[in-house]
C-alpha cells in the first residue's frame, strides 16, 4: 500500500471516530458537567497511550531521518501548547454540545477547514480564489442552519462552537508543524496528559467536579475517550507527516456528516430542509475551497505587498469580530 493511501486511510478512521463521538458526548453531557467529562475522557485516553510511548518513545522523529536538528525537550513544548488548544477547544465544544444539538453542532465544526486558509493567510500566504469561495458558501451555510425557528436558531452553544472552529484551525497547523519533528506516541500522549490536567483544574476551579455516581453512569462514554483523544489523534498525526494540511481538512471534514447521522439515528434529532441544504453548502463550501492550487508565499517583492499586509491584519479583526458578535448577541436570549 502506497503512503498516500496509507495515510488516507488513517485520517478516514480518525473522520469515523470523530463523528460518532458527537452523538456520544451529547448523550453523556446530560449527566455530567463539560469540564469532568473532557478531564476524564483525556484520562483514559493519556492512560492507554502512556505503555505505547514508554515502549515505542524513543523511536526518531521523521525530521531526524533527514539529519534535521531537533531539540531534546521538544516533546514536551509541542504537548504543553497542543494540550492547551486540546482543553481550550474542548470545553467550548462541549459546553455548546450541551445546548445545542449532534447535527448542528458537527456541521458548524466544518467551518474549521476554511478557517484553516484564513489562517494561512495571516501568515503570510496568499490562498487562491476558490478559497475565499469556497468560505462564502460556507457563511451562506451556516446561516441556513441557523435560522430554523425560534427553538433551533443561533444559539449560545452555536456560537460556542463557532469560537471553537478557531480553536481547532489553529491546532491542525500546530499538529502539522509538530508530527514531524517529534515522535507520534510522546506528542499525542503528552498532548492528551496536558489536557486532562488543565480540565481537572478547571472543574476543581469552578466547583463543578462530577460525584462518583454521575461518573459510574458516563463510564461507558468516558472510555471511549481511549477511540476519540487517542486513537484518532494518533492517526491524524502519522497521516499529517506525509500529507498537507489541506489534505487532511478535505478528509476530516466529513466528520459532520457522520456526526449527524449518528444524531439522527440515535438520539432523534429532527430533520429540517434548512439544516440540510445548509449542511450541503458548508461541505460543497470546504471542498470548493480545499480543491484550490497551493498558496503563493508573500515576499516584500510583491507588488501588492503593503495592501495585502492590510487584508491580513482585516481578515484577522474580521473572524474575531464575527465570533464576537454571535457570543454578545446570543448571550441574553440563553441566559
């Protein structure tokens, strides 16, 4: 089997556990606070890594294969800032799981991917124009979910979750840059222990540890958390060292898809018109976007140099303002 299939493969399992863990998380967070329920979850998660990077840790990082200077310690910068990312998206995705439902909130999720060229962008790349297209019909997309009715509308979980997007875009590239300078078993397994560390702080903080019934009535799900923060994060990471990151957003995306579908057959979640024609724009969106040409690096020699330093600088206010703007304008109709 060729690495590009190889590769594919992986981020096909990482797709499929991620997208029946929406409907699973939804389930457990009826009976457990957001915060417990991440903590735990990235437990059993670091706990079954734990013998895997102690046996296969020492192994080389690709990079070293191609005589490139790696730092020792490396590792544990990599886990430290991929484990704050990890709590930080996590508690805002499962605090907006809790309001609002499997569906919509896998389908906001999808924004991540045309974030992901927004952020490039404010790096110093320049995307192509099916990007920005492409992230148009997602907009449009995103609006349809939202509007269903005073009872499915834009919520404060959907902005939640919207925030979260941003979270999750920024470590895709983190993860990209990382998996081929350390090894796969001690990042995700230091990334997973980092997590669960700053989640238990933060239930410890804000009193809203879970009691030993609540956590023997979530066992199931909690486990699973060994699938969903283990398993899945290995795979993307060892797909990631041969496979671009547009790549691997084009792949992940269909993590909504699954995610509502598991919704629908298992927790009843209604069908409307507007959250599948929306549904259908927020994909058709991410793939018009991912099937653009590489971008170009922006150098001081471009001609546009100074107004494209601008649009950088805008594009950046502008995902800020917008995620600020749904949490202020949906904060008083679920408070």
């Amino acid at each position: 089997m060729s690495t590009k299939k190889k590769a594919l493969l992986l981020l096909l399992t990482a797709t499929f556990i991620w997208g029946v863990s929406s409907p699973i998380n939804r389930y457990a967070l009826q009976s457990m606070h957001p915060w417990p329920f991440s903590a735990f979850r990235y437990f059993f998660g670091a706990l079954a890594l734990l013998p895997l990077a102690i046996r296969w840790g020492h192994r080389q990082a690709p990079a070293q294969y191609f005589y490139q200077k790696v730092g020792r310690f490396l590792w544990l910068k990599a886990g430290l800032t991929l484990g704050f990312l990890l709590a930080l998206g996590t508690g805002l995705q499962m605090f907006g799981l809790s309001v609002t439902t499997a569906s919509k909130s896998g389908f906001i999720t999808s924004l991540y991917v045309p974030l992901v060229a927004i952020f490039v962008f404010v790096l110093g790349q320049l995307p192509r124009g099916k990007v920005w297209f492409g992230l148009a019909i997602c907009v449009v997309g995103l609006l349809f979910i939202g509007n269903q009715g005073e009872e499915n509308g834009f919520n404060w979980g959907d902005a939640l979750t919207l925030v979260a997007d941003l979270v999750w875009a920024t470590h895709m590239l983190f993860m990209g840059y990382f998996a081929v300078r350390v090894n796969t078993w001690r990042l995700v397994a230091s990334q997973a222990g980092v997590c669960f560390l700053l989640c238990l702080f933060m239930a410890n903080a804000t009193g809203t540890m879970c009691t030993w019934e609540e956590f023997w009535s979530t066992l199931p799900e909690l486990v699973w958390g060994v699938f969903s923060v283990s398993l899945a994060y290995v795979c993307q990471a060892m797909a990631q060292i041969n496979t671009p990151t547009t790549t691997t957003a084009i792949t992940l995306q269909f993590q909504p898809v699954l995610g509502a579908v598991c919704g629908v057959l298992f927790l009843n979640e209604p069908v409307t018109g507007g959250l599948i024609f929306g549904a259908i724009l927020l994909i058709s969106g991410a793939l018009v976007a991912q099937r653009a040409e590489d971008p170009v690096k922006l150098t001081k020699e471009h001609k546009h140099y100074k107004g494209i330093c601008a649009a950088r600088v805008a594009a950046a206010v502008l995902v800020a303002t917008i995620c600020g703007l749904s949490l202020l304008l949906t904060y008083p109709k679920t408070f």
